[in-house]
C-alpha cells in the first residue's frame, strides 16, 4: 500500500513535469529576466530525533514550469534514523488554467523516538499530551516507519490577483521590488488570490516500545478556503492570509479510527521599512485555532474519534511552540499565538565566499526573534484555552537561497531547547 502511494504521486510529479503552460506567478531578476535556480548541497545538522546527522538537498525553483519548484532530501542521524523527503509546489496540472498542486512524499525509519502517545507505565492515570501532563509522560519507540502523502489541489478563483493567469514579480536580491500579489486591500474582489482547495492524505506511524506496539494509520480529506492576501508569499512584508479548513478521515480503507477536525489560520504582516543597518524589518503576527467535535473521551479516559496526535489539534514541533519536541500537547482544542520580528541586514557574509556562492546563491540572512504561547483543552472554551498556557520563545537564522526560504530555529521553554529545521517561513505552510 505505501509502496503504490509513493509510486502514484512520483508518476503524478513526473506528468505535470511535462505541462510548461501558462503561469500563476513568476521571479524574475530586477532586469525583468527569468532564471531557474538550483541548490545542490550537503549539509549537517543535529536534533532530538536525529542526533549528529548530515544529509543531501536538490532543490530547483521555475522548473518544471517557471511558477514551480522542486525540492528533494535524504538524511541520516546517529541514532539509526533515516530520511527522504520529496516536496512540489505551485505545480499546473496539465490542461487546466486554474488547478495547482502542492505535493509532499516523506518516507522514514525513527529510531530512538519519544512519543507523546498514551500507553507509558509510569503515568497509569494520566493522558500522554494533555496541557497538564508531564514532560516525561511519552512513549520511546525503538525503531518504526513514518511515512505520508498530502496532495494538495488549488483552484485559483478569477478575482483579485488572480484574475490573470500570469503575475511578473521582479525580485531584487532576494525581496521584492514589484508586482505584489496582495497587501493592496481587504476587499478579495480587489487584492490577493483565493483558493478552493482539496487534499487527500495519508500517513502511517508505528510505534514500537515497551509499552505500546501499534501502527497508527490515517487517511482521507481536507477541504480549505485559501484567501492569500500577501504581497509575497515567499518572504511577505505586507498583507495578510486566512486560510479555513475541514479534515476528516472516514474510516475507511486501513485507517485506524474516524474522526473530524475543523482549524482556522490566520496571519497578518506589518513592514517597519528599511534602516541604517536593514534592507527589510517585518512585524509578523499568527494565530491558529483547532477544535474536534468527534473527540469523545470516554469514562475510563480512552478516547474514541479523536484525530491521531499528528493531524488534529496539535501544539510542539516544526510550527508551532516551537521550544517543545514534536507533538508534545494534543487534545480536543487548541489555541495559539506567535508574533516574529523578521531583520534582513545589509550585511551578506555569503558575499565573501564565492566558491559557496556558486552552489547556494544566498542573497540575504534573516534573524528573527520570536515569542508563542498556546495550549490544549478537553473542549473549545475562550477561558479554559488561555489559562495555563504554554510558552516558546527563541530566535530563527532564516535564509534565501536561489529562490527558497531555509530556516534554522532555536527555542527555548519550560522544558529544555528544541532545534527546528525546515524549508519555507513558519506560517501558513
């Protein structure tokens, strides 16, 4: 099964690759010119799940259609974990003028692992990821497979900016200097693009501990209303996006359980303009929200009809309280708060090395300072979701190489520093 996933949507890539039709949006240089660019490069890094680890990244942005960009990783730690991680964006299905694609393929084997799932001995009372539960309360996985898909489709309503099939956006070391995709207004018949959206996905996890030994499996759909108001997706200084969704797997096929989550994102920029010693300084404000409605706890405190930790109302990680490990806090409700202060200076060391320069184009650094705090809940309720809430802060060296935004961020909390690593800014992923 997870063999034909994987097949099906490296054929899907291969055929869009094929289709070099007309474009949603597209980099140029500051001279108006197109230029594909691509990043080939090892690279090393350390985390929690990883230990010392070192790995390989191919990246290629306005290809396979000038709009477009590609970016493939295979990885390998320490502790005996290994991954490869394939991600499209803004691919044009063939024959269509409006309908994109956003694909990720993850395929890895974790040893090693804590995870925050119910089933640890030592906390018989008590449910693993609740707001109130302890740090230690996890089970370790020795060795088992993560592997998912999400297919994204995007279909660009004829409003706003995306009344034209094809947007210029002149790019000038790494920021924007003209055709802004948004930021001009709140009204969507005027300013920014709307999407309808429709994701598919799949995602199995298994756990093999001590304590538990299960595969967790999920699969099914994700409908969403898009609305990308900001003047550069990328990198935005201006502008706003608001994105609303519903989730639902239908128990059907090999999933593990059937459940439904509704959440909401919404994400506001403020440009600060140029000083002395920046090109660009932004004020960037997230807020996310997540609530089940089929999440029943039962009277013996199991839970039936709840997402899986990894896809419903979720907090630590890549995204969000970032100075927590990866799905530390799950529950029926979420609620969450982050505001970054995004500094690109003048000041490029990469200048100085142009045997790396040739490999990475990095046109600016970015150091962001940031602050979070969020929490779970047995239920959405204002006064129970912003009492004893969790807290994140730290600082992210975010970079532009060649068209792609790489970020490194650091965070501390109450619980000890977390290192995250990933492509693309933090919000509206």
């Amino acid at each position: 099964m997870k063999r034909q996933v994987i097949q099906v949507v490296v054929f899907l890539l291969a055929l869009i690759c094929c289709n070099l039709a007309s474009a949603q949006s597209i980099m140029v240089g500051p001279d108006g010119k197109f230029k594909k660019g691509v990043v080939s490069v090892p690279y090393a890094f350390y985390n929690r799940n990883f230990g010392a680890a070192g790995g390989y990244a191919y990246a290629v942005t306005g290809s396979p259609q000038k709009q477009a960009a590609l970016i493939a990783t295979a990885m390998v730690g320490s502790k005996g974990s290994v991954l490869g991680f394939l991600m499209g964006r803004d691919l044009k299905i063939p024959y269509t003028h409006r309908l994109f694609l956003d694909a990720v393929v993850n395929a890895g084997y974790f040893q090693d692992v804590d995870i925050y799932t119910t089933g640890n001995s030592d906390f018989p009372d008590e449910r693993a990821g609740s707001n109130d539960s302890d740090e230690d309360n996890y089970v370790n996985s020795d060795g088992g497979w993560d592997n998912f898909f999400r297919l994204r489709f995007k279909y660009l309503l004829p409003i706003g900016h995306g009344k034209e099939t094809i947007i210029t956006q002149k790019v000038d070391r790494g920021l924007l200097v003209d055709g802004a995709t948004g930021g001009e207004s709140w009204n969507p018949l005027v300013s920014g693009r709307t999407y309808f959206e429709l994701k598919p996905f799949y995602r199995l996890q298994q756990v093999d501990g001590d304590d538990v030994q299960e595969d967790v499996k999920t699969n099914g759909l994700e409908l969403s209303l898009f609305r990308d108001n900001r003047d550069f997706k990328l990198n935005p200084s201006t502008g706003s996006a608001l994105r609303l969704k519903f989730n639902r797997d239908f128990g059907w096929f090999d999933s593990s359980n059937s459940w439904t989550v509704l959440d909401a994102e919404f994400d506001k920029y403020f440009s600060l303009g140029e000083s002395d010693w920046f090109r660009q300084r932004v004020l960037a404000f997230d807020f996310w929200t997540a609530y089940s409605p089929t999440w029943n706890e039962k009277s013996n405190g199991d839970i039936e009809n709840g997402a899986p930790s990894f896809a419903g109302a979720t907090l630590g990680g890549l995204w969000r309280l970032r100075g927590f490990p990866s799905q530390r806090f799950s529950d029926k409700a979420a609620i969450y708060y982050a505001a970054e202060m995004r500094f690109i200076p003048r000041w490029n060391p990469f200048d100085g090395w142009p045997w790396l320069q040739k490999y990475l184009g990095v046109q600016w650094l970015q150091f962001v300072p940031f602050v979070e705090v969020g929490r779970v809940a047995p239920d959405w309720n204002i006064e129970d979701l912003h009492e004893d809430m969790k807290w994140s802060a730290g600082l992210g060296i975010r970079l532009w190489a060649k068209g792609l935004v790489a970020r490194i961020d650091s965070a501390a909390s109450d619980e000890g520093f977390e290192v995250q690593m990933m492509v693309a800014q933090p919000f509206q992923f």
